[in-house]
C-alpha cells in the first residue's frame, strides 16, 4: 500500500484513506501484518503504509495525509514557517506547525 500516493493522486479522499489506515489497525490486532515486525512487540507502521520515516514522523504529529503526500510530490519545506531559517528535514531537530492561515510547515526546534 502506498497511502500517500492515492491521496495525492485523488484515487481516495483524506477520508477514505483514515478509514484505511484503521483497517490496517484492525488488521495488526487481527496478526495480518506480521511480516512488517521489527521485533516481538513492534511493527513497521511506516512500511506498511508505504511511508518512509519522515513522512511517518510528519504523520504522527498531526500533519494531514494529504499535506505530507504533497511534501512527497512536491518538495518539502525548506525553510522554518516561525523564523524563516534554512531547515533540511532530513536533519529532523523539527516539528509540524499549523500556521495562522491554515496551511502546515516544519518549525525548527
């Protein structure tokens, strides 16, 4: 599965790609996603959706699968939306902000 690809590309809406990410809940608890285990007690939930880390980091905190799959498509935030500095998001050492006029950058920290 690769949930960034079909919202950005419109094959499903935000909606339907938060219902498919709880049938992929219900599929861990159910053992379906065995495979994806790194360990006894942990499961690879970024490559089960097709995301790659920071995609995943940006998705648990809160940034919209739709605003992370165009940070996919079209190129993620270069600068902090706060103070304006340089950021290189495969640095992490950021958060996700949702600023002032609705939209969602990376804020340095």
């Amino acid at each position: 599965m690769d949930i960034l690809k079909e919202v950005y590309y419109g094959l499903v809406s935000e909606n339907d790609a938060l219902t498919k990410v709880e049938h992929i809940f219900d599929g861990i608890r159910k053992g379906m996603y065995d495979k994806f285990k790194t360990d006894d007690t942990h499961i690879d939930l970024a490559a089960i959706m097709g995301m790659d880390n920071y995609e995943y980091t940006a998705y648990c905190q809160a940034a919209p699968l739709s605003v992370v799959a165009k940070w996919r498509y079209e190129g993620w935030p270069n600068q902090c939306c706060t103070t304006g500095r340089d950021l290189n998001y495969k640095n992490y050492h950021w958060i996700v902000k949702r600023c002032s006029d609705g939209t969602y950058g990376l804020m340095l920290v």
